[in-house]
C-alpha cells in the first residue's frame, strides 16, 4: 500500500507543481481521501527537491550561459514576500489551515475564476515580452495568495503577470524561474523539519525525488506546447470543476 502512495503522491506532485492547479489542493484532498499520515514530513521534502531539481535541469542552460540574468534577480525579487511570510507561517505552527478542504475549495474556484479573467482582460495589451522591476510588486503581492492552499503559487504568478499585459510565454517562464527559489527555500525547510529522518527511509526518499523529477519535466515540457496553441482556459475551468467537487465530497 505505501509503494503506491509513494508513487501517486510523487506522480501527483510532478504533473501539478508546474501547472496553474494547485499541487497542494491535490495532496491535501489525496491525503483526505485515503487516509494518508505517514511520512508526510518524508513526502513532502522529496516532492519538493524532484520538482526543484527538475527546475534546475529545465534552465541548465540559463546558468551556463548566465543569460536572463534580469529576470533571475526579478525572480528573486517577486519570490522573496511568499518565502519570507511562508518561512513565519512554518516556523510558528500557523499552518495548521493549510489541509482545511472547505478552504482549499474556494480557492481552487476563485483562483480559476481569477487566471481565466485575467487571461481574458485587456486582451489587445497582452503581447509584452519584457518585465520591468516595478511588475515585480504586483507578482510578488500576488504570489504571497499561493500561502492559501488551493491557490496555486504557478497559477498566482501567471495570473499578475497576464494582468499586467505580459504575453503566455513569458508569463511561463517567469512562473518556473520564481519557482526555483521558493522550492529551495521549501526544500530547506523540509531538510530542516526532517532532520532525524530514518535511513532506512533514503530509498523512499530517493524513489519520490526520482519520479517527480521525472513527471515535473514531462509536464513542463507538455505546458510550453500548449500555450504555443491555446489559452489556459483548461486549467481555469478544472480548478472550479475541482473545487465543487471537494464541496461534494466534505458536504
């Protein structure tokens, strides 16, 4: 039974870090569902440290050549509120919140209902191809939602971005680039929560970073197709089909 927990929780966490959804609204309504408290601290630090690490692969040539050099510190910059006010959250225990399905709900139906308009507004301004430093606030601000589980931290930072007039493709990129130091930090913390984990567990550990490097990948690339073609319409209509559905299920 906990070899397909592993696999469903790592598969889960690879295809939906990177996509507007919400991994966490995922997880929480897996872990819901099934039962599922063992290992949690286990899980969580491996899902994490597979999806940074495919980050990193994805943008190897980002920090070979040192190009986009810009968009890294405005990254950085946009990344810093969340990490900051998330680091307080977990260090203190006020994140106790963050399993609540009726919370996740909502979130899950307005963050769609939010991505989609925003996709959809002003659609005559929506072919910019460069960030300036002010655009960092707006990210920033909207990337602190992604504390609310359900809010999606990839779907908040696409959607400022789409509101701000920034084209899809951009609007991507910069969503995977200000992942990298959110999912370091997540990963720190996790090593830090995690410090006496078993050795026996290391496998486990290994076999969760392994696939979500693995999915995380194949998803970005599937991402990056499908703006070339369509909207992210798909992914709005999903997180509000998502969220009536875990209404349904907690009622």
């Amino acid at each position: 039974m906990e070899n397909i927990q592993i696999f469903t929780y790592s598969l889960i966490q690879g295809i939906t870090e990177f996509l507007p959804v919400s991994s966490s609204a995922h997880l929480y309504l897996l872990q819901n569902i099934f039962k599922w408290t063992d290992n949690a601290l286990l899980f969580a630090l491996g899902a994490h440290l597979g999806t940074f690490l495919a980050l990193v692969f994805f943008n190897r040539k980002l920090f070979i050549t040192f190009k986009k050099n810009n968009l890294l510190i405005f990254a950085l910059i946009s990344s810093f509120p969340v990490i900051f006010l998330g680091g307080l959250i977990g260090l203190y225990g006020f994140d106790s919140f963050k399993s609540n399905l009726f919370i996740i709900a909502i979130a899950c139906i307005l963050g769609g209902i939010l991505l989609d308009f925003s996709d959809n507004f002003n659609k005559q301004n929506k072919n910019n191809n460069t960030i300036q430093l002010s655009d960092t606030v707006i990210i920033g601000i909207f990337q602190i939602l992604a504390l609310i589980p359900g809010m999606s931290r990839s779907g908040s930072v696409i959607t400022a971005m789409r509101f701000i007039g920034i084209n899809r493709r951009l609007s991507l990129e910069f969503s995977l680039l200000s992942g990298l130091p959110v999912l370091f930090a997540a990963c720190c913390f996790g090593v830090y929560k995690a410090i006496d984990i078993n050795y026996s567990d290391l496998l486990k550990l290994f076999i969760i970073v392994l696939i979500s490097f693995l999915t995380a990948n194949l998803t970005i690339h599937f991402f990056f197709r499908w703006i070339k073609k369509f909207s992210f319409r798909i992914f709005s209509v999903y997180r509000v089909l998502l969220g009536i559905f875990i209404f349904i299920y907690i009622i």
